[in-house]
C-alpha cells in the first residue's frame, strides 16, 4: 500500500479546531483510495514558546525534513507578539525548505453567498501565485534612535533576480498549464521606488519568452478595487511576498469567506517538503468556541494529496466539500451563514466521500 | 470680495478631463457664496517631461508655494516610466509642502450600486487616514550585480517616530471630532519584522492618550477582506502610506467606482499649501474619449473648500451632487452605469447648484 509521512503542525488557535477534521478527511479518503496516511504530530505553537522561549526546539526544521508533506493550521496567539510567532515557526519553513510558490485558488464554492453581487459558482475561478521566500518579509533592517524624539526605524526588503525569475516563471508556466490567457502582475511602481520597477522590468522580460500568454500590469491599489468590481476578470495574477498575501485574502473575502480558502506552499524541485495550511490564521476572537469553518484545512490537504501525486484522491475530496455546501440543510459555519460547529460540518464531508 | 489663489495641476490623461468641471463647479459655488476663485495653471505633465526631461521646472515647487491651495488633476501617462513621472511631480509636492495628512473619505453615494449587496448609501461611511510623506514609498535602496544573476534590489522604507505619531495623533483626534469610537490600525506585524511592529508599539502608547477611543488593531490581508465582507464596520483607519493607498482605491471600489473618491493632502499646520485630488489615475484606457467621471474631482474641489473656510460652500458642493446622482434620469458616465459623458455630468451638477 502506498503510504505517506505527513508532519502535522495544528499550531495555534483555530488550527488545533479545523486539523483534526483534515486529519478525518485524509483518514477516509486514503482507504478509499489505496494510501495510507501516516500522521506525525508536532505540537508547536504558541504555548511552546511560553514554556520554552521557542515556537518550535533547535532542531525543529530537522525534525520535519523528511517528512513528505506538513500540514499546518494557523500560528500566532495574542500573548506572544506577532512577529516573534511567525518568524519563529511559519515563515522559517517556508524559508529553509525554499517552498517560494505559494499557490491560492480564489473560488466561488457552490452554497456560498458572496457579499458581491451578481456572480454564480465557477464565475469567481483564479489563482493567486505569491512569492514566498523574500520581499517584504524581511528581518533586514532596524531601529536607530531608540526611544527618543529621533528614532527611526528602517524596514528593507531584498529582491533577487534568482527569486523573482523563478516565481514570475512559475506563473507563466502555471498559466499554460491551466490554458488560461491572462497572467495580471501585481505591482506599485508608480510609488515604490526601487523594487517595484524591478518586478515590471523582470515581468516584461520573462513575458517575451511566453507569446502565447496574455498580460497585464496593474498597481496593488486599483487593483484591489478590480478583485471587487470584476473578479470574474483573473485567471492567474503574481504579485510579491505581501502583495500576493494580501490579495489571497481579498479574493477569498469577495467569495464571502475565508474560512474555505486553502494554500499551498511548494518547493517544485521537491529537494524539500511542501507545507499546506488554510489562508486563515488563528483567529483568537472564535479560538475554542468549536465554530471554526474547517474548510480552508480540508482543501489545503486536498491540494497535498494532489501534490504527492493523489490527484484523483484530492479531487474527490473537492467533490465531497462542494457536495456538502451545495446541499440544502447540510451543516455550516457561522462564518457561510450557518450555526453548525467545525466537527459538524468535518462529518458531513467524511460522510459524503 | 474673499478671494483663493489657487494652483490648478490637471496633469495627465483624464486628469485634463474632468479638471475643467471642477473648475466651473468652483466658480459657480464662489458667486453663490460671495467668494472668488482666481486660477492660476499649471501644465505640468508626461508631456512636458518628453519635451523638457522634467516633469515640472525645477523651480516648480517654489512656484506653487504661494497658493492657497492647489488642485491636481491625474498624473502618469504611459512612454514615462510611472516612478518617473510621480516621483517628479505628485510625490514632491506631498513631501515638500509636507502634506504630511492624506484624508480620503470612503462613501456610499446615492443613486451609486455597489458590487456589494446588502448597503444603502449612509450605511458605508468612514474615512482612511494614511501617512502621506514617508514609510513604503522611498527612493533609498537600490541595485547590486545589475544585470547578473545575482542582480538584487534593495528597497528601504523608513519610518520616523515624528512621521508615524504625528499621523497617528492626527486620526485619534479626528476620530474624536467625527463622534465616532472606532479607530482601526492596518498593521502587517506578522510579516514585515521591524516596520509594523513599530506602528504597533506607537498606536498603543498614543491611544492610552485617548482612552474614549475604540481601538483595533487588523493585519492588511484580513483587513482587505473586512472592507468587503463588512464595510459598515468601520469609521476611521489608519495606515502608512501604502497600506492606506491600498485601503483608499479598495475602499471605493466597494462602493461601486474610484471615479467619484476624492482625496485631500493636508498640511494641518498650514504652513504650505494643501492638494486636493481625486483617487484615481490618469486612467489611459479611456483618456481622450471624454467619459470619466469628474465627480473625484468635484468632491475634491469641495474638501479644498472645506480646507480654506468655506465649509458651507463644500456641502452646497457635495448636496448638488448627491442630488444629481440620486435622480433619476440625471447623467451618468460609463462606470456609474450610465452612458454620458464628463462634460454632461459636470453641468448637470453646476445646474443643481
Ligand atoms: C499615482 C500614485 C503614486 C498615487 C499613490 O499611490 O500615492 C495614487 O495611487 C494615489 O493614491 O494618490
Ligand atoms: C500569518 C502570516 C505571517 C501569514 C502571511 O502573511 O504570510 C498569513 O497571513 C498567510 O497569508 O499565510
């Protein structure tokens, strides 16, 4: 039987909700399908770092290596400041096991009601393609002048050719692949001096080596108002480290939640393990009230299986979710409008596999 | 007779559109409030810098200084790289008159259909306050290995405790003088490490200062998904000068189109002169053909008014607006749903006058 080692970091908050129902999904899913699943549980998170000082021990990134998948619920609690939890746990891994694509489908899943209006299920149907290595995360930089008059704080983001060409290529690439024509990069030229020019310039380069692929260049401002007023209009849109994360959280919001919205986090050479974790975080203000929509988990773990090559396996799992929201009665969360809890709705779609 | 001195930038592509509407909107609301406009233009654009590499002369800024105000229109066209273009003319003047307050109101108009369900004009109705001389926006860095494989681009964005308190303090009281309790922070402190986490520190020790405002505190992604999924919710934001570009473009397109948002560049102290403009661009696609919407410039003509005493002028401004836009049958340009042109919606508002 084909098995898998998957390490399973649930995190903080709402990750500890929503993972066991994945955990429920693959269990299922991979009986069906011939796969065993073998869960290693790494309880790292906030709590951690309150006994130990760490998010995670010294040799934490070692203990996942050889993993072939992690999956991930959310990290950062109130208690712990933010960019201690996160620089401590999430963003390492993604850094040292060079996953530099983050992957995020914007959908408009069936029995959704969006905030927008106008727009069926499969009308709202893009990808957002970040970079996840660089950018504007960054530990560069510092304070002078600490606690007086003049203090000053420099923040300086870095960007390689090797990190841009390489998601820009990615995108362009992945455009192919969906025989979709319009590649939209994210970009704020007009105002950010040095970088933003860089990524036009690189854009503009790489796109000659890809005639067959439409493109577009669109500043962060405006085009966020676009993800409101024609997110029927994207296919694939690239954009830097915090651009991309900001527009996978705008589009999931215009399907109406972000509760369902999944994200892959690849190293495509596969010389080290993916990570995939829900576009959601922690989210204090609901942690431990059971409520938590375990969507965005179940849909990151079907992008792993689909990633470790159960492409039939992920799929299913897709057909269960979309089955499950597109039933009159079916449980939901508060977040889709509903009053289930996480482990209602997790046993609705284990039963419709 | 009073009388304004007032320095009139239309700019580039629509810019030269819909300044000329502002215009007569202003000199008609000045005969009906005892006051006078003198205009003093400025044609400063793309098109200079091809015929002069510049985009103003080099004394410009020294030429606007004795204004009252000034009024720009749009500014970047393409053939200038658009971090030429606004690094030559729109961004000086916001640093040089140190413009140090960018206030944009973000409101549901009537007679406007948002992309959003669910709002009745009213119900949408809060303001960005967003830093408007420093932060993101920065010329410091640059490029190494240009040209190789290792070319990499540093970008710096700075942060002064006097620019990030100062903005900070201006929205805290601002808040206070709207009646309204809620003051949200845009922060990215579990990402950019050094930046975000400043602005954090600094809203908490200013708002203990503040203790009858409700604060919070959202990371920008999350925020951008609120703005959609709940735009009522909110009454002040603030944010550094890219996050609250980024709010201040996604804010209106909530409500339905930028082509009506105005904004204001103040200089609270008044020292130097303030700018009025509208939020959107030069807007290439459709410059020329007469159908962009002049309203951001007219509300933007109406906060200059507010800004130098004739705050009764300003509403008279903003009523004959929204009564033009809530009756039926009036004008409309293409992005409002209708099929007029500038120079019609323009006189249609000068009429109601
Ligand atoms: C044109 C551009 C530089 C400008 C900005 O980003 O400040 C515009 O988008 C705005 O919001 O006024
Ligand atoms: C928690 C945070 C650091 C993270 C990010 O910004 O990358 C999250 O928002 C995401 O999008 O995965």
């Amino acid at each position: 039987m084909r098995s898998y080692e998957i390490a399973v970091v649930p995190g903080d908050g709402i990750g500890r909700e929503v993972m066991p129902q994945a955990l429920r999904v693959l269990d299922r899913v991979g009986a069906e399908h011939g796969f065993e699943m073998r869960f290693d549980h790494f309880d790292w998170s906030c709590e951690t770092y309150r006994k130990t000082g760490r998010m995670m021990p010294a040799d934490g990134i070692e203990r996942l290596r050889d993993h072939d998948s992690i999956l991930l619920g959310a990290v950062g609690f109130p208690g712990v400041p933010d960019h201690i939890s996160l620089w401590g746990l999430l963003i390492p891994i993604r850094r040292e096991f060079d996953q530099y694509v983050s992957l995020r489908p914007v959908r408009l899943l069936p029995g959704l009601t969006p905030p927008v209006r106008g727009h069926a299920p499969g009308d709202i149907d893009f990808w957002v393609v970040r970079e996840n290595t660089e950018g504007e995360y960054s530990r560069l930089g510092g304070r002078q002048g600490e606690g007086t008059e003049h203090e000053t704080v420099l923040q300086v983001s870095s960007f390689t050719r090797r990190a841009t060409d390489r998601i820009l290529r990615y995108a362009f690439d992945f455009s192919r692949t969906l025989n979709r024509n319009r590649l939209t990069l994210a970009t704020k030229s007009n105002g950010i001096y040095h970088s933003m020019p860089y990524w036009d310039e690189r854009f503009a380069q790489i796109s000659a080596e890809y005639p067959d692929v439409e493109t577009e260049k669109e500043h962060i401002d405006i085009l966020c108002a676009k993800f409101v007023m024609r997110p029927q209009n994207f296919d694939v849109v690239v954009g830097s480290n915090l651009f991309g994360d900001i527009l996978s959280d705008l589009g999931p919001g215009v399907t109406g939640t972000i509760g369902v919205a999944p994200s892959a986090n690849i190293n495509p050479e596969r010389d080290h393990p993916s990570m995939f974790e829900p576009v959601h975080g922690s989210a204090p203000d609901i942690a431990g009230k059971g409520i938590a929509n375990p969507i965005g988990q179940i849909w990151s773990a079907a992008m792993m299986l689909d990633h470790l090559g159960e492409a039939e396996a992920g799929a299913h799992v897709m057909r269960a979710v979309e089955s499950v929201l597109g039933s009159d009665g079916a449980p939901s969360t508060p977040d889709i409008g509903g009053r289930a809890g996480t482990e209602d709705l997790g046993s609705a779609i284990v039963d419709a596999l």
